[in-house]
C-alpha cells in the first residue's frame, strides 16, 4: 500500500466530509462563473507556504504560480511556464495585483549562498542564475560582522526585489502599470513567526503587517 497516497486520500474525504459542505455555496459559485481573481501571487515552491491561507483568500480571489525560489525571468530569457502565467494573469485575468513572495529559511536562497550544494542539482543550478544579480547586491551591502541568518535574510529580500524589476520586464505587465490599472509589491514571509513584511511603492524596506493592537 501507497502510505503517502492513502495519507493524501484520506485529506480528501475530510474535505469532502468536514471542509466542502461548509463553503458549498462558495465552491459552487466559483464553478458556475468565469474567475476573476483580484491579485497574482508568484511564490516559492517550498511545501511551507501556503498564500491563499497567509492571504486569507476564498476560492477564485487569487491566481498563484510557484516554483524553486520565487523567481520571474526577465522576459525573453527563460520564456516559459512563469512568463505565460504572468501574461495570463495581467492580460486576460485583468488582475489589479501582483505579489512575489519570498519567505524564511528558503532553500533556493540557501543554495545560491552555497553554491557546491547545487552540484548534483544541475537543473536548479541553471535557474538559479535568474537571481545571481540579487547575491551580488547582497554580498556588496553586507557587513563583516553579518552572520549566516542577516546574510540569508539580507539575500532573500534582495531577490524579491530583484524579481520585481524583472516583473516589470514582461510587456503585459509594463503595459498595465503605464496605464495605471496595476500594482506590484514584494513580500517576505517569516514562516515561524507568522510575518508578512512588504516592500511597496518602489521601495527597498520592508515593513511588517501589523495586527490591530499590536506592534511590529
């Protein structure tokens, strides 16, 4: 017996039984009408994140692609699965947003800081180059007393940053922002903590999501 299989069947028949009758109405809303999710969230792959749950979002609210490190080649380069759901998304969702978020303790951010963990990963090595620049920037601004955490921290928001202006590459979404009917933002979520921090507005800094009563 398959035990992962039986394990991820026995997920369903829970939603089938406990999660689906709960929301039916909804469910059955979002199969009988087009989608128009409100925002695109480019985020890692990593089995850690889950953005409709960080979001808090209902089914048909967001569009969400992922892959190895949240990354979005400048167009041209890597024209493939990111590249069409980018397209998509903008041109023919006519979503209002877009969001890549990275996140803490990324494995891809790991590896570019440690580059002979990715010799028998040769394909993730090659996609890996769409966030080299990041490092680059990372390790030009880092101090010489920064220890592993600040540097991974440090490296993680530098690609989300980086990740946007290659977003802004992609002639739907460019078109878009020039006509002003679309938004970008970076997000780096703290897995442990339960933080969001976002970077808006073309900025560097990235400030956490505050809850009602509550600091930063």
């Amino acid at each position: 017996m398959d035990a992962v299989l039986e394990e991820l069947k026995a997920g369903v028949r829970r939603f089938r039984s406990e999660v689906y009758p709960e929301h039916e109405q909804a469910y059955v809303k979002a199969a009988s009408v087009p989608q128009t999710p409100h925002a695109l969230i480019v985020t890692c792959a990593d089995s850690r994140i889950d953005p409709e749950l960080i979001t808090q979002s209902r089914p048909g609210d967001v569009f969400v692609t992922r892959n190895v490190g949240n990354l979005v080649p400048a167009y041209g380069e890597m024209l493939g699965g990111v590249s069409a759901v980018i397209e998509y998304a903008v041109s023919a969702l006519k979503v209002q947003h877009v969001v890549i978020c990275g996140h803490s303790d990324c494995g891809a951010m790991k590896g570019l800081l440690n580059p002979e963990s990715l010799e028998k990963l040769p394909t993730v090595k090659s996609w890996l180059t769409n966030a080299h620049a990041a490092l680059s920037v990372a390790s030009s601004l880092s101090e010489t007393d920064e220890n592993k955490e600040e540097r991974l921290r440090r490296l993680t928001e530098e690609n989300v940053l980086l990740q946007m202006q290659h977003l802004r590459t992609h002639p739907s979404v460019a078109g878009a922002m020039a006509r002003e009917e679309l938004t970008i933002s970076g997000w780096v979520y703290d897995i442990g903590k339960g933080e969001v921090r976002i970077s808006e507005d073309g900025g560097r800094v990235f400030v956490p999501v505050t809850v009602e009563g509550k600091g930063a």
